[in-house]
C-alpha cells in the first residue's frame, strides 16, 4: 500500500460523496433519516467535499518524498476525526445503516493511514540504524 494510492483512494470517495450530495441531496439525506425540503446546508456539504477530494487528489502527486510522513499523520488526524464524529452521530444522531457505513469508511481510512504512519515509522528507523553502523 502506497501514500499515493491510499491518497487518491480517499480522494475518490470524498469527491464522489460530494458529487451524490449535489446531484441528490434529498435522497441521500434521506439514507441518514433526515427529511428535507430544499437544499438547506446539502449545497455547502457537497461543495466543501469536493473541494478537499480535489485537493487531496492533487496532494498525491505534489507531495515529496521527504514530507510524506508529516502529510500522512495530518490526514490520519483528518480521518480519525471525521470518524469520531461520524460515529457520535451515527450513534447519538441518525442510528441508520448509511450512518454506520460512513463512519465504517472514515475508519477504513484511519486504518490506512495509521498503516502508513507506522510503516514510514519503521523506515526511518531503519534508515536510521543503517547509518549508526556506517
């Protein structure tokens, strides 16, 4: 599992939730229990994902080497947030399957990145190792 991949991956998934939010924000409110009649908050909701999936996108391609590991951990703290209170509300809040399944993919990320924090971890210390016995 590589930065780049995991990175485009939650890329994918955020702006594609944005886009279900723009092109129907009844019905998916509606997956969370919520009954709407008009846009409401949706438009801004849809909006600010799209935005940081493109973001994010743009994130795996511009990153150096170097800062990756500083890059990771950020987006393990992004992640690990929107799955706390994607769980409070999942809990507290909706208490529906969409619900559960939003905070199931945000851990997923969690997950991941937590992977790759540890992973880039280990090879830094490798590295560093290396170079003691050098």
């Amino acid at each position: 599992m590589k930065f780049k991949h995991v990175v485009l991956l939650n890329s994918l998934v955020v702006f594609l939730f944005g886009t279900a939010f723009i092109l129907r924000p009844l019905d998916i409110m509606a997956l969370y229990g919520v009954v709407q009649s008009g846009w409401g908050v949706t438009g801004l909701l849809a909006v600010t994902l799209m935005g940081f999936g493109l973001v994010l996108s743009s994130i795996a391609f511009a990153v150096p080497e170097e800062r990756k590991q500083p890059v990771t951990v950020a987006l393990l703290l992004a992640n690990l947030l929107a799955f706390a209170i994607s769980l409070g509300q999942a809990q507290a809040i909706w208490n529906t399957r969409m619900g559960w399944v939003t905070a199931s993919v945000y851990f997923g990320f969690v997950v991941a990145y937590g992977y790759l924090v540890v992973k880039g971890m280990m090879t830094a210390r490798q590295a560093t190792r290396r170079a003691q016995l050098n």
